[in-house]
C-alpha cells in the first residue's frame, strides 16, 4: 500500500489556489498540508480542494496571517489546535488518518520566522520564536502506543550545514543561528523524531525549500535554504521510499518562496 503527503508554505491559500490546484491535478498527494495560508476559516476555499478529492479539510486560519490546514482524501478524525505560546496564532492542526492497518497521527506546523534580528532582548519576534521553539520540545513521536506520527510544516530552521547555501555566511541570520539550529536538533531529539528528508540523503549534500523573493534570478542565484521539512515516528522509517522537492514550482506563475516537499510511503 502506497501513501503520500505533501507540506507547502503557501503563502496565502486564496491567492495561490491556482497552483495548489495545478499541483494537485498533476501530483495527487493522498495528503496536503498548507502553511501560511493567511486566510479565516469561513473564507478558506473548500470547494475546490474537495472538487478534486479532497473532502476530509481541517482547518485553523485567522485573517492576514499565520494559518495550517490538512486537506486529505482518507478520513479525518480530530482536530486538534495546540495554542503555542498562548497568544491564539494559528499555527498548528493536528488530526488522525488511517492508512491501511496503521493509524497515524498528522502535525503540521508553521513557526515564527523570527524577524531579523537575532537578539531577544531588541526583537521581541526573535523572542518568540525560540519561547515556540522551546514549547516544542514536550512533543513526543511516541505520543499514543499504536499510533505513529508524522510532523510536516514550515519550521523555519535550517538545522545542518548543507541546508542553506553558506553555513558561514549565515550563522548569524535568523532562521540558521545556533541557538535556533541547536533548539531544533533538541526537539527532534527529546521527542524521538526522524528526520525523512535526510533519512537516505547525506548530510554532506545540500537540500534547499525555499528561496528568497528578494533575488533578481532565484534560480541562477541559488540562494535557497531547507526551511520546510517532514518528521517522523521511528517506526515509519522503514517504510519510506522516497522525498521529493519540487523545485519547479518556484518558477510558477505567481509562486510561493517555498515549493512543495513530498514525502511517499510503502507499507
């Protein structure tokens, strides 16, 4: 049995629906986790999502910022928000999936960015980003005996060397400094979480997700850094066969800074 699922910062969901839509025409992920959709839940598209398959749509928006939604085509059950940080941003939705005999549990996650600059005592984003990071770390892979767990979203962290253009070049821009990079290699550790994307990918090579709107020629420049990622419990390791990065879909019409990552399954 085969399953997929796919996590993409859009960027705003209302804007960008055409691409989402020409991604799900031509990809046809079981699973589609958005980030960033900016957008309420009683304005959030449901209709063409559900038109071309996706009827199980679980949502956490709010207006002009922020936002997650799972759009699945396998049943849904829960719907769960985390509120991190205690301030109501909507930036995590949580629900429950069958696939086959195995019950997963799905997050998806859009953290801070953290502004510019890296000091919480003159940036209050910055501040944020590593109290949210920190709230994170009590989140266990193995939360539920007989559940597995998946973990997708826009995490804003490049944690490795190799996921950004020039380690040393950005060791002091917010999104790659240490104490965020070390932040998140302690979550992934503390709540026994498996990196798929560099599961058969070496950390010698690079992995990029996003690039900047800022570049004159994105693509020439290259500038890209691994800000999106998918986790998972132990137990699907195994089973993963293979991810995939579609770089392309930042050369679409009106694009996202971020492309979709896919990550496909065999059970």
């Amino acid at each position: 049995m085969t399953f997929s699922i796919t996590t993409w910062n859009i960027n705003s969901v209302r804007l960008r629906m055409p691409i989402v839509e020409q991604f799900l025409v031509r990809y046809k992920p079981d699973v589609l986790c958005l980030q960033e959709t900016k957008c309420p839940n009683g304005e959030f598209p449901l209709k063409p999502l559900k038109a071309l398959g996706y009827e199980h749509i679980i949502i956490h928006g709010q207006k002009g910022y922020h936002g997650v939604a799972i759009a699945s085509k396998l049943p849904l059950t829960e719907d769960h928000r985390q509120d991190y940080c205690g301030i109501g941003d909507a930036r995590h939705i949580s629900g429950v999936i069958q696939v086959g005999s195995r019950k997963i549990r799905l997050h998806n996650f859009y953290v801070p960015a953290g502004g510019d600059e890296p000091d919480r005592s003159i940036n209050p984003k910055f501040g944020h980003k590593l109290d949210f990071i920190e709230e994170m770390k009590a989140l266990s892979a193995d939360g539920v005996p007989g559940t597995s767990s998946i973990l997708v979203g826009d995490l804003n962290i490049a944690p490795l060397e190799n996921d950004v253009w020039s380690h040393k070049q950005l060791l002091k821009i917010v999104s790659h400094t240490p104490v965020e990079t070390d932040g998140m290699l302690e979550i992934m550790k503390k709540g026994n979480w498996l990196d798929l994307m560099r599961l058969n990918v070496p950390e010698t090579e690079k992995i990029y997700t996003w690039w900047s709107y800022r570049a004159k020629d994105w693509e020439a420049a290259n500038r890209g850094r691994r800000l999106d990622h998918i986790w998972s419990s132990q137990d699907l390791g195994p089973s993963l066969d293979r991810i995939e990065i579609l770089r392309e879909a930042r050369g679409w019409n009106r694009p996202s800074d971020h492309v979709p990552v896919t990550a496909h399954f065999k059970f």
